[in-house]
C-alpha cells in the first residue's frame, strides 16, 4: 500500500527504519495509529483484521481514505459515517484529539485488549528537534505528559517513537526499547521506540524479518528454498514433517 504523500515531515520512510519498526510488532487483530500523518509503518505492513486511524488534520485522512479506496481488491460497503469496511479489513476514520479519545476509549468504542496495538509517532517534543514548529497541530510538554500518562495504563500493547528525552526516559523507564538511527533533512539522528511489551519471539508480519537487506534477503532465499524442498515431497511426507513441527515448536 502507498502512503498518501512523497515526503512528510517527521515520517518514518527512511531506508530501514518502518521494517525495523514492523519487526517489533507482535501478532495483533487491531491496530490503532494515533498521530496519523503519512505512516509508513500502516503503508508496509500486513494489514490486521480492524484499523483505527486518527489524526487531527482532515486533510491527511481524507487522503488516507483515498489510499485505501483505490486498492482493487477493497471495498468501500460505508461510507457514510467514521466506520468504512475494506472486504474484511474494517477501517475507522477519526478526526479527533487522540488524547482524549484515548482516556475516553470506553466510550469511544476502541475496545482495547492485549490483541490491539496503538503505535504511535506523535510530533516530538520540540526540546529535542533542530528545527522549531513543523506541524499544523504540535504538543506540548504537557500534552506530551498527557499521552505518557495514559498509554502507561490502558489494557493494550504499545509502542511510540520518539527523540530520547528526559520526561519519556523517566515515564517509560520500566518499557522496552530499541534505538535505530534515522536519515532526517538535517542528517542522520539517533531515534528510540519504546514498548510496553517483551521483545515479540513471532511477528505479526514476516516480510522484513532480518536486521538489514542482506540479512532478509537470506532468510527470504532460505524460506524459498525450503519451501521448494517441501513441495517436492510426497504429500503424506510433508505432511509428517509439518506435524511433527506443530507438535515439537509451540507458537
């Protein structure tokens, strides 16, 4: 799937960084991206059962919902309403602060469980850019604070971008995190995601499994290679192997 702009500010398109992000996604039925923009983390990854997409800019999601009504095979059966259904992905649309959706999110219907997602790639704080006010809607530390407090307690899995700072060390101390260096408009800058979850042992989505390109292009020619092997098989045998790894390697 393309993602609605070329170029965003702030976007997560540079070379590794949504496959490394995508690599540290468990297996979900729900994603929720706050923070819309132009998310290539949603843009490359298998998409989950329902999707939940929220921004505060209208234009962004109406250029969204663009995107995803010109894939041949999605079907627009609502679009009437926030709630629109892609064939059996079901795709909710919200222009709203997701701040508040979120400490709302009971009434809001997100219905947040351990198999929903939220990843979310808010604007920085600007303490910790090179540039100063990039976006139409930025927040503030105490927004920022806000955010911190609230994903710390929902019943969901979490992960969120940003620069290392103070406040989201202190906050987040006891989350996860992996540090990846992106290429910005002004170089290269270390950036952290933290998440609220152990390091996930099976993914949601396999295509970028390997730490760079060589190292996915290896695992991808072996996956092929012993798929091959296995298709060459009698149908009984491979069918012995494939139990006898059901049973010896629990998912």
């Amino acid at each position: 799937m393309v993602k609605p702009y070329p170029s965003y500010f702030g976007g997560k398109s540079a070379a590794g960084v949504p496959q490394t992000l995508i690599n540290l996604i468990p297996p979900i039925k729900k994603l929720i991206v706050g923070f819309a923009g132009n998310c290539s983390v949603l843009a490359n990854m298998k998409l989950p059962e329902s999707i939940i997409i929220c921004d505060l800019d209208k234009k962004v999601l109406k250029d969204w919902e663009k995107i995803f009504s010109r894939d041949p095979n999605i079907i627009v059966d609502d679009t009437s309403g926030n709630l629109s259904l892609f064939n059996e992905v079901h795709v909710r649309i919200i222009n709203e602060n997701f701040i508040t959706l979120l400490q709302h999110h009971q009434k809001n219907r997100l219905d947040l469980n351990q198999d929903t997602l939220l990843y979310l790639d808010p604007p920085y704080p600007l303490s910790t850019r090179t540039s100063g006010h990039r976006y139409k809607y930025e927040l503030t530390d105490q927004q920022h604070g806000d955010l911190l407090s609230t994903i710390k307690v929902i019943p969901a899995k979490v992960m969120i971008c940003s620069y290392e700072n103070e406040m989201y060390n202190t906050m987040l101390a006891d989350w996860n995190r992996l540090y990846y260096i992106s290429q910005t408009r002004r170089g290269k800058r270390k950036e952290v995601v933290f998440f609220n979850y152990p390091i996930p042992e099976r993914l949601h989505d396999y295509s970028y499994i390997g730490s760079n390109f060589r190292e996915r292009e290896r695992i991808k020619k072996k996956v092929s290679r012993e798929i091959a092997r296995m298709n060459r098989m009698k149908t009984i045998e491979r069918n012995a192997i494939i139990d006898a790894i059901e049973r010896n390697f629990k998912r």
